[in-house]
C-alpha cells in the first residue's frame, strides 16, 4: 500500500468523527432548546393566584328605590339625607293626605254614631220586651188564683150535691116505707136540682175564667213577640257592617297617602321634595342598608369558575386612605355586561362579567359606609 492511499484512509476517518461529533453536538442542543421551551410554556400556563377586577361599593341587599303612584303630588316629607329608619315608618305622605284623614274621620264617626244608635235602640226595645213580659207575669198570676178558687167553689158543690143525691135516695127509701111524707120527699129533691144548678153556673164560671186566660196570655205574648220583633228591627236597621266596610275603604285610602319604608335602613339621596310630582324613573328617594356594606366585583367569564365563597378579597381606590378586607359571600346566576366602565380607554366594554359579592370586614365596612357606589378595584385571592 502506498503512502498517498493511507493518507487517504486517514483523511476519511477524520472527516467521519467530525460528523459524528457535529451530530451530537446537534442533538444535544435540540434536546435542551426543547426543555427550555417547555420550561417557558409552563411557566406561562401557570395560574395567578389573584383574580383582579372592577367593582362598586353598595349597602347589604342592594339600594332600594322608594317610588309613590307615578304623577301624584308629594306633600310632605318627613325624612332627612342620612336618616336611619326602621322598616315600616312613614317616610312622606302625599298631597292628597289631609282629604282621605278627613273621609276616614267622617267614615269612623259615622261609624261610631251608628253604634250608639245601636246601643240606645237595643236598651229601649229590651225595656219594652222586659215590660211586656211583666205584664204577662202580672196578668197571668190573678188569672191562676182566680181559677184555682173557682176550681174549690165546684169541687164543693159538687161535694155537696152528692151529698144531697144520697139524702134524697134514702129519703125516698123512707117514703117508700111510709115513714115521711111526700112533702118531705120533694124538697129533699128540690135541693138536689139546686145543688145542680150551681155545680153548673159554677163550671161555666171556670170555663169563662179558663178561656179568659188563655185569651189574655195570647194577647200578653203577643205583646211580647212584638216588642222582641221591633228590638230586631230597630237593630237591623242600623246599618253597622256597610258603615264598617265604608270606614275600611277609608283607612286603605288613607293609607295609600303614606309611603313607609320597605325595611331599615338609611336615607342615602331624595328626589323628590313637597310639592313635586313624583317620577316614575327615580322615585322618592333612595334608601340602603348602611351598617353592611358589599363589593359587587365584575369578574370574567373565564375566571368565575376560580372563584368560590370563603375567598379573601382585597378592596383598594385611590380615595381610600387603606385597602379593604372582606370575603366572597356569593356568586351571581347570570352572565352580563360590565355596569363599572374602566378609565382606560382600550378597555372592552363588551366583556362577558358575573356579579361577584363581596361582604366588608365590619371595620372596613364602617369606614365606606358613605360611600355608595365608589368604584373600587379588587383582588380576589384564589390560591393559598
């Protein structure tokens, strides 16, 4: 073998480890650029443990509008901006109120005079039923002695003329025997008829008295009824339960004058004073429940599913001196639009937002208590 041709060989052999080193070298450095780009993709997809968003302050269960029939005039108000009031006060009364006191006034005196009416009509009938019932009594009590002696005077005639028959059959035995004369005989009969006589004229006497009683009682409860039938009548004609009703109709009347507050709170802007008309866009006035004040954070529709209640929430604006601290309460059921506008222009104020509550620490929640609807950034810690 010659000298060129080994040079040759070895030329080849170096070429060739220089192309199996170039090529590790190659593999080498894919293989780290490919654990660092998926080092920086992890690193990337890794979730914050904060959800930001815009939020406005507003009292526990919202701000309540309270509104009269729209086109009515007020009349009176009778709360101040800053009132507390309790549920159910009245707040303002409108201007038609002195009219329907007055027809509640008319309708309960009417009321009221009616029912005494009833009262002095239901005392005079019951005196004129009490006193024909004691002239039933009176009449009949007479009546009953009356019959009761008759009763005696024929139970003794008729004592007597049985008295007289059994003379008069044993007088007539005698006669029989001829141990008295005829004359005798006749006026032992003679007695019997009269004996009769009165027995009869003594009966009619208490048959008359009987059937002069019975008359008597019928006229004397009839008396009675009638004084019963006109105390029902004198009572029927004082129309007490369409009075009532009208004085009902009266006090709803009355009452639709007032407007009450819904439930406590605090009067947070009127808008409407004594002697405007009330508006059916703003109502009355505004009234909130202060002592608890809320977030109403708007977060994405991409982050909602992170947030859950229990999570720590961080409240911040620039007018507050401090952040805020307070919890996830609850989560709204609907997806909607933003209602709190950011101040940067390249905002999109097309997001897809839910409504997420938020409920105040009670030192932070003392320190916004006047601050209704301050727009407020939030942070929402999800992790941790």
């Amino acid at each position: 073998m010659n000298q060129r041709l080994l040079w040759s060989i070895a030329g080849t052999g170096l070429l060739a480890g220089a192309g199996l080193a170039w090529l590790g070298l190659s593999q080498q450095a894919a293989t780290q650029s490919v654990s660092e780009a998926n080092a920086e993709a992890t690193e990337e997809t890794r979730l914050p443990p904060r959800i930001g968003a815009l939020g406005r302050l507003e009292p526990e269960g919202e701000v309540v509008r309270v509104a009269g029939p729209p086109g009515e005039r007020l009349g009176e108000l009778l709360v101040a901006e800053g009132d507390r009031v309790v549920a159910g006060q009245v707040l303002a009364r409108l201007e038609n109120y002195g009219e329907r006191l007055a027809e509640r006034e008319y309708a309960a005196a009417q009321l009221q005079e009616a029912r005494a009416r009833l009262e002095a009509e239901t005392r005079f009938g019951q005196a004129q039923v009490e006193e024909a019932r004691t002239r039933l009594n009176r009449l009949d009590e007479p009546q009953q002695l009356q019959i009761r002696s008759q009763e005696a005077v024929v139970e003794r005639l008729r004592a007597e003329l049985a008295d007289a028959e059994a003379n008069l059959a044993r007088f007539q035995t005698l006669w029989q025997e001829g141990a008295i004369s005829q004359q005798e005989l006749d006026q032992k009969a003679l007695l019997v008829r009269q004996r009769q006589e009165d027995l009869r004229a003594a009966e009619a006497t208490l048959d008359q008295l009987r059937l002069a009683r019975e008359r008597d009682l019928r006229n004397a409860q009839a008396q009675v009824q009638a004084a019963e039938a006109g105390l029902r009548r004198a009572q029927a004609q004082v129309q007490l339960g369409s009075l009532a009703r009208n004085l009902e109709l009266a006090e709803a009347r009355l009452e639709r004058t007032l407007i009450r507050a819904p439930r406590a709170g605090q009067v947070l802007k009127i808008h409407t004073h004594p002697g405007e008309v009330i508006a059916a866009d703003k109502g009355i006035l505004e009234l909130g429940n202060t002592d608890q004040m809320m977030v109403v954070a708007e977060v994405y529709e991409t982050d909602i599913l992170r947030v859950r209640p229990g999570q720590r929430a961080t409240i911040s604006n620039r007018a507050l001196p401090e952040t805020l601290q307070g919890r996830v309460e609850r989560l709204g059921l609907q997806i909607g639009k933003k209602d709190v506008l950011n101040t940067d222009p390249a905002a999109d104020v097309d997001a897809r937002v839910v409504e997420v509550y938020i409920r105040l620490d009670p030192e932070s929640s003392a320190r916004v208590a006047g601050l209704t609807n301050l727009q407020v950034d939030v942070a929402i810690e999800v992790e941790g």
